[in-house]
C-alpha cells in the first residue's frame, strides 16, 4: 500500500513539475489587460540578442528603444512574441519568473504600455541617455531607472 501511494505521489509531482505550456487567451485572467495585435510602446530600454529579450536583461545586443511602437502577436505563460512596428522584427520576450517574480501577463504589462513614457520630465542629457539605452554619470536616479514600474531593486532596464 505503501509502495502504491508512494508511486502516485511520484506522479503527480512529475506531472506538475513539466507543467504546460498555456496559451492565453484574451480576457483570461491576469491576461485580459493585455491585447494581441494592439499597438504597445516599450517601457524602458530592450537589449535583445538573436531576437530574444529575457527578462533578467544583462545590457548586451541590439538596443530596442524606450517608447518604440510594437505589436503582441502571441502571448503564452512564459513568453511573448513582438514585431517592432517600425522594422517588422520580430522578438520573444522570456520571462525569467524567478527574475521577475511575475506571470507573463504581469510582466508584459511592464515591459510595454499603450502610452508613451514621457521623457520631458527628464533633462535634454537624461533625454538622449535614456533613448540611447546608456546610464552616464550625473543622471537622476529616476531617470536611471525609467518608468517601467518595477522595484529598485528589480529593474531590469538600468540595473546591471
């Protein structure tokens, strides 16, 4: 009896640490905020590399600026996938939850926005670092950190 219980418990907890990979639907849960084909603006600064964004965001490849217009053309419990309007590039975001703490509905909506950040709170010098995706010496913390809504001490945009 013992064996028996001891072989479904093995199973149920192989079966839940493979998961599935979910696909959401809009209006789903923490997903109903979040619109496919609708046009969104980025948060922050993006450093994607071979066409993948992870969350956790070390500051290295391609700069994709704050404020670029993008489209969510899919969107599942652990990625997304963007087209950058201007280019027709396409990105998958990976969310790193043990980075971000965060489902990928959650973490989409801090990533991207359907309003731009507003820049001018932001000297003219902020101004160009922050479109340049750089942090340079005198800048304001906030302006280091951008508004992309996520702790101090999480922020991946300006953080490593």
């Amino acid at each position: 009896m013992f064996r028996k219980n001891y072989i479904v418990m093995l199973l149920c907890l192989a079966v839940l640490a493979v998961g599935c990979k979910k696909e959401l639907k809009p209006g789903e849960g923490a997903a109903a905020a979040v619109q496919p084909a609708q046009v969104y603006y980025t948060q922050f600064s993006l450093f994607q590399e071979q066409n993948r964004f992870r969350t956790t965001n070390y500051r290295k490849g391609q700069l994709i600026p704050i404020n670029t217009p993008v489209a969510l053309l899919k969107l599942t419990s652990d990625e997304a996938v963007l087209r950058v309007e201007s280019s027709g590039q396409l990105i998958t975001i990976e969310n790193v939850q043990k980075f971000t703490k965060d489902d990928m509905p959650i973490a989409f909506s801090k990533i991207a926005g359907t309003s731009k950040v507003d820049l001018n709170q932001y000297t003219p010098t902020e101004r160009e670092s922050i479109l340049a995706g750089q942090v340079k010496t005198g800048m304001s913390k906030k302006s280091r950190a951008g508004r992309h809504r996520l702790p101090a001490a999480a922020c991946h945009a300006f953080a490593r």
